[in-house]
C-alpha cells in the first residue's frame, strides 16, 4: 500500500477484509478558536466502514504538554478497542484545518506500524466527488495490537538541546512565518515568542494544493527547497504541539526521506525559561 492512496483507489478497496478506515479529525483547541466537535461530526457523515479514531484519546494522560504521545500499555489499548490491531492496513483521513491524519501516521509508526496511508484530499475530497457516507457512531471488532516499537521517530527536549548543539539535523518548524518570527504571540499563555535558533520555516499549509491534496515530486520538492532545506539531510520537525509538525514529517516521507518530530514542541521549549530562543526570519 502506498503511504497517500487516492480516493478512487480506496473506493475499490472498501470490501477487503484486512483493510480499515480511521477518521483521525481533531480540532486543537487553541485560545479563540471556534469549538468544533469531530465525534460530532463523524457521525453526521463518514466513509463506509470507518471509525473514529479520537486523537485526543490518544494523548499521554500523565503529560501536562498537549497532544503528546500515550505510552505503550494504553496505545494497544484504544488500538485494540478500534479494530486496528495486528495483520491490517490502516488508511488515516481527517477534515481539519491541520491535516491531523499525519499526525495519527506519525503515532502509528512510532510503535512500528508501518501498513498505514493518509487519504489524499481527505473527508473533503470524497464529499466533492459525491461518493458513498455513513452516519452514525461507527462499529469495531476489537483485535489485538502490538507496539512493536516505542517511540521511533519521536524526540523530546533533551534531544533537541543535543541538536541544537551539535547541528546534528536540521530543525524545521511548520508554524505561520508570524508565529515562527515572533510578530504575532504564541495562542498559548505562558509561551514565549520566537522559535529554536537555528531552524527553518516551512509552515506546513505550503504542501498542499488549494484543495486540500497533496504536493507530490518537484512540486513537494519545491516546497522544502524554497525554505532552506534540504530533505537528504537529517531532519527534526517541530511546530505548536507536535501536529504540524507531522504533517511535514509526513512530507518528507513522501520525499523518501525520514524525519523525526519533536512531541513537545514550541509548546514545551517556548514555556521553559532555561532554552535558548530566537526571534526575526531564519
């Protein structure tokens, strides 16, 4: 399977007995934001067969940062309870303003499942084409899932610091040019302006087309090279929370290339007064 599979293509696959469909929008509830609720949502309409993944269900309970990681023990468990355990492939989709079904393909692989693809266009795309939904809650046949690996591809701060000090990688932070230079101020309170010295700005909406589909090849290639960077090179991605910051890791892959995110993000090293900041353009 390949990691973004087309709407025509998923429409063919929807009667395979290995294959699941998981809704993973999630709507950040940043300061000022106008609430959204995608349980809500999901079951006004939905792709046949899919469920509701609830990315924040999914987030380390014992954290006080947002969006970070579960550990191992309750990962399997809502992996489980969803129906997306052990011998399946799993195709990720979303209807949120930041792609969250990266951020559900960034969690996938970090405990080693690697059968995973994002619906290219997302819930959006298969609406404009007037293909087939279903209301309702959803149904699952819990199964077992195994982490594999715990954590792969995701850094925390220690390991950042340990980047910042010896160039190790590239840091490339996917927030808006205003928040990454410091003009507009964090949405979060108790954060500082600004971004990791040193890093990149590839805000993470610059690698989709208008209609919410992906840049693929030169175009995606494009996208990276215009911010400075150079995806042969080690890549560390970061952004508000860990979400977008996915999105650009996703790209990356994309690329053929690797990358790890940073969970805590601005969100963790903008609230700590003992790391280094910057402010201005990269």
């Amino acid at each position: 399977m390949e990691p973004l599979v087309s709407t025509a293509w998923l429409a063919d696959q929807l009667d395979a007995r290995d294959l699941r469909i998981a809704d993973a929008s999630y709507h950040v509830p940043l300061p000022g934001a106008a609430p959204r609720d995608a349980a809500a949502e999901f079951a006004a309409g939905h792709l046949p067969g899919a469920i509701f993944m609830d990315l924040d269900g999914f987030a380390d309970r014992d954290s006080p940062l947002p969006s970070t990681l579960p550990g191992p023990a309750q990962f399997a468990s809502r992996m489980s309870r969803l129906g997306l355990g052990d011998g399946t492939r799993i195709v990720l989709y979303d209807d949120a303003a930041h792609h969250t079904a990266a951020r559900a393909w960034v969690m996938l692989r970090a405990f080693g499942f690697t059968d995973v693809a994002i619906l290219d266009g997302g819930l959006a795309k298969w609406k404009a084409e007037e293909r087939p939904l279903e209301t309702g809650a959803g149904e699952a046949k819990p199964r077992h899932a195994t982490p594999r690996t715990q954590g792969s591809g995701i850094l925390d701060k220690a390991a950042m610091r340990t980047i910042l000090a010896d160039g190790s990688a590239q840091i490339v932070d996917a927030r808006s040019a205003a928040r990454f230079t410091g003009e507009e101020a964090d949405p979060r309170p108790g954060i500082a302006p600004g971004h990791i010295p040193g890093s990149r700005n590839l805000p993470y909406t610059r690698l989709f087309h208008p209609d919410g589909t992906w840049k693929c090849g030169d175009e995606l290639a494009a996208a990276f090279a215009q911010a400075g960077v150079d995806p042969s090179r080690p890549l560390a991605m970061t952004c508000g929370s860990g979400i977008t910051a996915s999105v650009l890791a996703f790209g990356a892959h994309l690329l053929g290339r690797e990358a790890s995110v940073y969970d805590g993000s601005w969100t963790e090293w903008g609230a700590d007064p003992s790391t280094p900041k910057a402010v201005g353009a990269a």
